[in-house]
C-alpha cells in the first residue's frame, strides 16, 4: 500500500500538446512524452490498452 512520488496539489498539472500517433488529433497529456514512443488521444488509448 506504499504510495510512491511526489504529487504536487498546489496548481493545475503541467499538459503537453502532442500529435496522436494512430489518427492525428491533436490532443494534451499530463506527461513529457518520450521521443520515440508513441503518444495516443483518449480514444485511442483505449483501443491499445491492454486488458
């Protein structure tokens, strides 16, 4: 139950504009991406997401 990082509550969370890397809608997420990797839109990454 160990909770691990650091949350900071003190302001909105810093949103990076990215390129959907499956159908090219430009979208935000709440993380720096990884050069290399790809990036999905909401929709997307629920098609991807692995059960």
């Amino acid at each position: 139950m160990g909770f691990r990082g650091r949350r900071d509550f003190d302001g909105p969370r810093q949103m990076y504009k990215v390129t959907c890397s499956d159908c090219g809608k430009e979208t935000e997420v709440p993380f720096k991406p990884t050069e290399g990797r790809p990036v999905y839109c909401r929709d997307c990454f629920q098609k991807h997401r692995k059960y």
